[in-house]
C-alpha cells in the first residue's frame, strides 16, 4: 500500500532566494523634448521618402530608407543620434585589468535608418549583427497608444527557445520576470520613447493597422 502523499506547506516567500540568470535588458527612455524633435524628424522623413525609393530588408511593406540617417537627417537626426549616444554609454561597462568595469570612453560606430509603416505593413523576425546595441525610437506610434488595436508591436521571442512550453503549455514561472519564459514578449510603441536592446535578440514588429503612418527610426551602435 502506497503512503500518502506529503500535503506541501507554504514556505515563507522571504526566505526563498532567486537569482535572475542570464538577464536580457530591454531599456526605455523618454526624450525630454520630445514633442518638438519629433515635429522636426515628422518633417524631414517625410521629405526624404518623397525623393527616395528605400530599401528593403526586415520590412514586408511599408518605407525604410538605407542606414544613412545622420546624413541625411540634419539638425533633428543629430539630436536623436547624441540621445541615443547617451544611452549607450550608460547602458555599457568596459573592463579593465588595472580598474575593472568602468565607463566607455570610446567612440561609438554607429548606423540608422527611418521606417514608414502604413496598414498592413509589418517586419519580420530579425537581429542586427555586427553590432553591440540595437534601438529604435518611435516618432509616431501611429495611434497604438490610444487604441492597441493599432497594433506594430515590438516583439521579442525567447532567445531561449520554446523550453518550459514544449514540457507543459499551461506551466508558468510563478517568479517576477519569468512568467514568459519560453514565448514572446512584446513592447508596445510609444511615441516619444526610445528602446534599446541587445542587437543579437532577434526581434520583429507585428502587423501595423492603424489610420496614420507608424514613424520611426532604428539604430545600432557597435564598437
């Protein structure tokens, strides 16, 4: 005859330590003056697809305009470049034997290119080799803030691939950041708001369905 099984007793939460391995950042930031700078890059992304073909690459639709930004761009670029510039640095730590991790003081090589999404549009999974950060600012959510029905969401599939899932669809992490251990999350435009990441997490942006174009601009930063 089988024992009964043991009835588990609640364990002080206090007493459980968790460490969080492998942490992959996703930063966001407001542009202080974004409201302004935005009105600007508006202008001259718009400007610019009126004479410019664009490429494509991750895009299936929509406009993005080759890695040129900065040059193109004028005033607005250069400041949306410095802020993104900024962020980096404070995102970063280089080693040292003599005094350990410390601030980069390097310059940053550096790539951009604007994108236009209208419905429908969207990009496909992707990552950005060649480079250490990858980021992109969003001059116009194009509505996904009032209605998430807009949709263009910036998602981001496990880098780990499908592991708890495959085990048991209906298991979670019951532990903060873990929860969706093993599917996608995803980051939901918003203007003004610059979001950085690593440029090796692939990434894609979901079907756009708002009424006004999605703007916005990418970047990566390498060394």
């Amino acid at each position: 005859m089988n024992a009964p099984m043991p009835q588990p007793t609640l364990l002080d939460p206090d007493a459980i330590q968790i460490r969080h391995l492998f942490v992959t950042p996703i930063a966001s930031v407001v542009h202080p003056d974004a409201q302004s700078l935005n009105r600007q890059l508006h202008e001259v992304i718009t400007q610019r697809m009126a004479v410019d073909p664009g490429t494509s690459h991750s895009n299936q639709g929509g406009w993005q305009s080759p890695a040129d930004f900065s040059q193109w761009g004028g005033e607005p670029a250069q400041a949306l470049l410095a802020f993104g510039l900024a962020l980096a640095n404070q995102l970063t730590a280089v080693y040292s034997a003599e005094h350990g991790l410390v601030e980069p003081t390097f310059t940053w090589r550096h790539s951009a290119w604007a994108n236009v999404n209208h419905p429908g549009d969207s990009n496909h999974l992707h990552g950005h080799p060649g480079a250490y950060w990858s980021g992109v600012y969003w001059v116009d959510d194009g509505g996904r803030q009032e209605d998430p029905a807009v949709g263009g969401d910036l998602e981001f599939p496990d880098p780990r691939g499908m592991m708890p899932s495959v085990y048991s669809p209906d298991l979670r992490m019951r532990i903060e950041g873990c929860l969706t251990a093993g599917y996608s999350s995803s980051v939901a435009p918003a203007t003004g708001t610059f979001v950085m990441f690593p440029s090796w997490l692939m990434h894609s942006v979901q079907r756009f369905n708002g009424t006004r174009p999605r703007i916005s601009v990418a970047f990566n930063f390498g060394i």
